[in-house]
C-alpha cells in the first residue's frame, strides 16, 4: 500500500513564449549578463543575428574562450551515473562549478496604438518589449525554470532564445527568485535532467547537496517523528519511484528524475484496521511537515505500508 505526498505548494507558470502575465523584471545578475552581451550583440559588438554555433562565431559573452559546448565535468558526471560508478549527488556537485545558459525571450510589455490595415484590421506594434526569464510548469503544477548545458541544445528547443551564460549557481538564484522551484536542465534533448527544490537551493548557497533518501539525519528525524507511534515499529528510507529519469532511446539512469525522490517505508505492527492506518499516516505528515529537516531536504514523497515481522 502506498501513499504519495508532496510537501510543498504548488506554483502557477506561463508557458514559455506567451508573454502572459505581468513583465517580470531579470534578476540583477542576470540583467548584467544581458547588457554585457550589448542587447542585439555580444560583448564584442558582434550580432547574434546569423551566429553560427562553431568556429569564432561560439566565443559566448562573459566566459572567455567559451565554445558553447557543454561543461566536461557536467559530462562525466552523466557518464558516471549512467554507468553506475557516480550518483546524483556527483551530477549536482560538477554543476556547481558548470557554465549553463539561461533562455531569454522578448514579453511584450506595452503594445502601441492600434492602426487601421489594409482590409480594415486592427494592426498593432510592440511600443516596447522587455526581456523575460522563460519559466515552465511541471506536471504536478510547480514552477520550473529550463537552463541548457550547451549553446545547440537551447537553440534547438527555441530558436528565438537568446542565451546568457552564467554559472548554474546563479541560474540557482533566479530559479528562487522566480519561484521556480525545479531547474530542468536541457528539455527536449537526449537527456532532461531535473534538479529538484532541495538542490537549487544548495547550488544557490553554494552549498553540498545530499539526496534524502541517504540523508542519514532525516532518516533520524523521521524516525524521531515515528517515536509518538507506537504501532509503528520501524521506519526506512530509500530512493523513490520518480527518481530515475530516462534518455531518449530508452535508458534509464538512476538520478534526475522529477520526482517524488523519497520513499519512506512504515513497518506497522498487525492488527490495526484501516482508519487505524490512516490516522498514523495522517498524524505523521504532520509531524513532519513541521520538521525543519524535512521542510528543507524532502521534495516529495511516498510511504509504503509494510507489517512488521512478528
């Protein structure tokens, strides 16, 4: 028997390209990265109009000798964990020091006036155009902001995105600015890896990040949390069903899934009837809802409801 449960609330999001909503304003480190790039050029004064993404025409603004490819730590750190010699918790650490670019597109936020067309139409010109984080919706409703380990890969998705480089650190704090609280890194290519909420927000600390499901003190503050339960007699932790994520052709790699990320297992003592159950399910939630631990390293969750051995 298994119950699923998330945490957190959820967060509505424009889909990508609507412009829908308030004009939101670009963090300041990213608005820097913007103006240095010279609005319609680079830093350099060259168009991005036309770039090819090899030869001079990669050299991206603010990283030096940047090619657009993606980072080589990033790289092995995927290689390891598909190969089952790294984890998860690798492939976050080697962001920590990656260049990402974030997608940067034009909202409209003032329209001019309306003119009269050809056959009796309404035309209607942009008075002014601010540019605007792209944010994404994830199937359970939460915020999640799409950054790509390479120039190709976000052309790819969105031609009409221009990317700033910056640290995946930084692309940390405008995913919590924005309320975001997923970065998907490169969606639509080979592989889609999702940093879950408890990791950007140590990529934005710059902090160590731990998986939860080997998170030796949350298992502790869990099993603390069980301690008012008497019928419950043990509690474990281990990866959760939404961990894996998948590539394209099929194979699956055990980290940069979406989620829940967490599994928790409740031995029960037998003999208790079903609204028994339901009470101590009910009762720990809340116990740990109000965890700071568990507020702050648990995404989601599921519990599965095993009887203990006599």
């Amino acid at each position: 028997m298994t119950h699923t449960h998330d945490p957190h609330d959820s967060h509505d999001a424009a889909q990508p390209g609507t412009g829908a909503g308030p004009v939101r304003h670009l963090p300041g480190h990213i608005a820097a990265a913007l103006a240095g790039a010279g609005g319609a050029t680079d830093s350099a004064g060259q168009p991005w109009a036309g770039r090819s993404l090899s030869g001079d025409d990669a050299k991206i603004h603010n990283f030096e000798d940047d090619d657009g490819t993606a980072d080589a730590g990033y790289l092995a750190a995927l290689a390891g964990l598909a190969a089952g010699t790294g984890d998860e918790a690798a492939v976050v650490a080697a962001l920590a020091t990656a260049r990402v670019f974030v997608p940067i597109l034009a909202q409209l936020a003032e329209e001019g006036e309306a003119a009269a067309g050809p056959h009796g139409d309404q035309l209607h010109s942009d008075k002014q155009a601010d540019m605007a984080l792209v944010t994404l919706k994830a199937p359970d409703g939460r915020t999640a902001m799409p950054v790509f380990t390479s120039a190709a890969a976000l052309k790819a998705w969105h031609p009409e995105a221009r990317p700033v480089a910056v640290y995946a650190a930084r692309a940390a704090l405008s995913a919590v600015a924005e309320g975001a609280e997923l970065l998907v890194l490169d969606p639509g290519s080979d592989l889609t890896f999702v940093v879950r909420r408890p990791a950007v927000w140590a990529l934005a600390q710059q902090q160590t990040w731990t998986p939860s499901y080997a998170d030796p003190d949350l298992a502790g503050a869990l099993g603390e949390g069980a301690v008012s339960f008497p019928a419950v007699r043990r509690v474990e932790i281990h990866p959760g069903g939404g961990v894996a994520s998948a590539t394209a052709d099929g194979r699956r790699l055990p980290g940069g899934g979406a989620g829940p990320e967490l599994r928790v297992v409740l031995y029960l003592e037998d003999g208790l009837d079903a609204a028994g159950v339901q009470s101590i399910v009910a009762g720990l939630n809340n116990a740990w809802a109000r965890n700071e631990i568990f507020a702050e390293r648990v995404d989601s969750i599921e519990v599965k409801l095993q009887r203990a051995a006599p």
